[in-house]
C-alpha cells in the first residue's frame, strides 16, 4: 500500500545559502553552524488550515482592495498560477500571500522612506486561497524597481514577493516573483544569492497573453513548487503519528 | 542516455525583506486593509492546557537584536494533537495551533499567547517532548529558518530530536525558560541567529 511518507530533502545546492556576502544583511543574519537534518516527524508533516472565512473575496484583487477613489497608477496585470509539489501534483486550498512596491517603486510601510509618491489608492498587499487544482490568481499593478542600500547604486527589479503555506510546515515558502525581461534581475545580489541560473529562471514570471485581456489588462504566469513527498513502499516509518 | 526523472524543482527562497510586514502583518505596517489579520490568536477559546506567554528577542552575529524579524510559531494542543488531519486526535473548537509574531519595531522583543502542547508522537513509537515548531523570516535570511522551542520545567532527555543535539550546550539554545510572573507564566527565549550562542536550527 502507498501512503504518504516524508517530504523529499529539500535540495540545498538549488536553494540559495544563509551566507552570501553580495548580499551584505545576511552577513551578520546568516548562521554559521550546520543546520541539524531531522527526518520527518508529526510536527513537521502538518501545517496550518486556512478556509474561505479566514479571507474576503476581494483580498486578491489589489486594483479595489485598497481603493477609494479611483484605482491605483500603474499598469495593470494579472498575475496566475498554479501551486503544485514537486512530484507536480496541485496543492488545494492553500493560502498563498503577497506584497510589493506600487508602481513608483514605493511600499505603503512606515518604514520606508524612498521619495516615489505613495500611491492613495494602493494597499500594496493581498491574499487568496488556491482552488481543488491548485490554482491561484491576483490582479493588481506591476511594480516599480527601487534602490536600495546594499552597495551605493543598487537597485531591486521590479517584484512581487509570495508566501506560500502547503500541506505542510515543511513546504513553508516566502520567495519573489520577477517579471520576464526585466535588465535589473541579472544584476540583482538579492536574486543572485540563488547559485544556479535555472533555479533564477524558476522565478521570472512569463508574460501571458493568454491569459491577458484585451484593452485591458495584462498577464503573467508564475507556478510556485512546494516540497513534494516520498510515499511509503515497503516500510511505515511514520507510524505513531 | 538514460530516462529523464519528471519531478519538479522546488522554487527557490528569497528574502521576506524589509517590508514583510506589509504582507504579512499589515497593520504593524502602519494600515488597515484586511478585515481579520490572520496569526494572532493561536489556541483560540476552549483550548485546555495551561495558558503561557513565549517572549524574546532575536539577536544577530553582532549581538544586537532584529528588529524587523517575522516569526511563524506550529503547535499542538495540550494533548499532543495538531490541527491537521494527519494528526492522529481531534482538537478544539478554534484551536488551530498556528502564530504568527512580529517584533517591536524598537526594541526587538516579540512575544505570543498560547497554551503550553503536550508531548507528540515522534518516530517508530517514540514520544517527543513538548515544544513549539518555529520558522524565522528576515530581511537578509534567504530561506526560512526553522528552529524549535522546549520547556525547561519538562523532562526534556528522552527528546529524540534534542538529542540529535551533540554539544550539550548547544541544546541548551532549544530550552525556553519558565518564570511565573504575577499575571501569568512567561516562558523566555531568545534565538541568535550567529555566534558561539547561535540556536541551532533544522533541516526539516
């Protein structure tokens, strides 16, 4: 019988290091002795529950969520997906968060004091719950790049920044979404802490015309892989639970 | 050549950054935007078990806290059962075993209210001693941290995952310690994210 067993290994060489000293906060934020593996237990196999009454509908459309006299600056886009495991199955009903800049470039945090204009009309943050195949959609306006104080003259690409919950804590996520042809993502030492250039490529989203609407809005596409899981074959390892 | 494996790649972590809060915890951002922020009551109501508060700082390698971190908190209830169904017990009514904290913006201390889990089932019929499943997200952490809190006032030896711990000084990062405060129990634990103190974290 097959049952579902530990989360595969979460594959460190994809996934970028604690330390990466481009990226100067994590030096002074990033540890130093070896992370100890634990083999999946009930703590780790479980994870919080979310349902359509811990949201409200509009929570995903970012264009109204916060708009009170007309709506925000900027160009408009969809931004859709799917959420699925690493053995690409969907994952259902599950909370998937965002935040990002306004169109200038500027957060609605207080905080930040970059001079781009606060935008009346933009919250800059949403939510939604993923249907029975794992899918998911947000409307909003693309975002503006920033500069940031990393080295003088650094400036983040435009991005939207995703949390993601699964099934599990061990799927817990938080990564960005960057926009197809955007010059600032190769120069980026926040996106370059990720060491492969394919696992780069996971995270620019692709321009959807598809799924755009005409005289619109805009789309792109972002599918978001969450750990997936080993099945029992011969053993039972998870036995007690 | 040989036959391509299909699975998929996990997508690669970025930064919670600076502005987590917007996110995450919008109203610490300085707004009001969602009817119900989600995270700030973990153990509901009609939990049963012993209502505690964790308090701490998280410090860097320099020693000094951070002030802009977002903890996560994962529990059971105090009869050792998750709110989930691979959990192998029910909980109560509103008890969902899940937090979510930020820290003062000036000083750096965070804290949460729950009630104190019960012992879980670990592997192949062990029994894991009480604790709290923590993920730590940062600017300048570029993937989640995953850490776990133990109670001083339990019998803690017979942990499996503790004692995976070699340096016994090391495992003493992992214990919150109890003080019984004139308006209730306050379990202390700080987490140092780098250094000879540094918590130790998990691979999980």
């Amino acid at each position: 019988m097959r049952k579902p067993a530990e989360y595969y290994q979460r594959d460190r060489h994809w996934q970028p290091p604690a330390l990466d000293r481009n990226y100067k906060t994590s030096v002074t934020r990033s540890p130093k002795f070896a992370m100890i593996s634990l083999v999946n237990t009930v703590s780790e196999i479980t994870g919080p529950v979310f349902g359509h009454d811990d949201i409200s509908p509009i929570d995903n459309d970012l264009l109204k969520n916060y708009a009170t006299d007309g709506d925000p600056i900027g160009e408009r886009i969809i931004v859709h997906g799917r959420v699925l495991d690493e053995n690409a199955r969907p994952v259902p009903d599950t909370l998937v968060e965002i935040w990002q800049a306004n169109a200038g470039g500027r957060y609605r945090h207080k905080k930040d004091t970059y001079l781009a204009a606060i935008d009346p009309n933009f919250g800059g943050c949403g939510r939604t719950l993923t249907d029975e195949n794992g899918y998911y959609f947000f409307r909003t306006v693309k975002p503006g790049a920033y500069p940031w104080r990393n080295w003088l003259n650094s400036w983040r690409p435009a991005h939207i920044h995703i949390s993601v919950f699964g099934e599990a804590f061990a799927q817990r996520l938080i990564t960005q979404l960057y926009f197809e042809g955007d010059p600032l993502i190769a120069q980026c030492p926040i996106v370059n802490t990720v060491p492969d250039p394919a696992a780069v490529d996971q995270l620019v989203a692709r321009l959807d015309m598809n799924a755009s609407i005409p005289l619109d809005t805009l789309a792109y596409k972002f599918d978001i892989i969450l750990r997936g899981r080993r099945s029992t074959l011969f053993e039972n390892r998870l036995e007690g639970n | 050549m040989v036959q391509k494996l299909d699975y998929l790649k996990e997508t690669p972590s970025q930064t919670a950054g600076p502005y987590v809060h917007i996110g995450l915890a919008p109203g610490a951002a300085g707004f009001d935007i969602y009817e119900r922020e989600l995270g700030w009551d973990i153990a509901g109501p009609n939990a049963a078990g012993e209502r505690i508060r964790v308090e701490g700082t998280v410090f860097d390698g320099t020693g000094a806290p951070v002030k802009d971190v977002l903890i996560e908190a994962w529990q059971a209830n105090a009869a050792g059962f998750y709110a989930h169904r691979e959990s192998s017990g029910d909980v109560e009514q509103g008890f969902r075993g899940w937090g979510r904290v930020i820290t003062d913006f000036d000083t750096g201390l965070w804290g949460f209210d729950t009630v104190k889990p019960g012992p879980v089932a670990g592997q192949n019929g062990t029994q894991q001693a009480p604790h709290i499943n923590l993920w730590i997200v940062a600017r300048g952490i570029n993937i989640g941290l995953n850490t776990r809190l133990y109670f001083s006032d339990e019998d803690n030896s017979a942990d499996p995952v503790l004692n995976l711990v070699e340096q016994d000084h090391r495992r003493q990062t992992l214990i919150a310690h109890r003080h019984e405060m004139a308006d209730g129990v306050v379990y202390k634990f700080d987490i140092t994210l780098q250094g000879d103190a540094e918590t130790v974290f998990f691979d999980i």
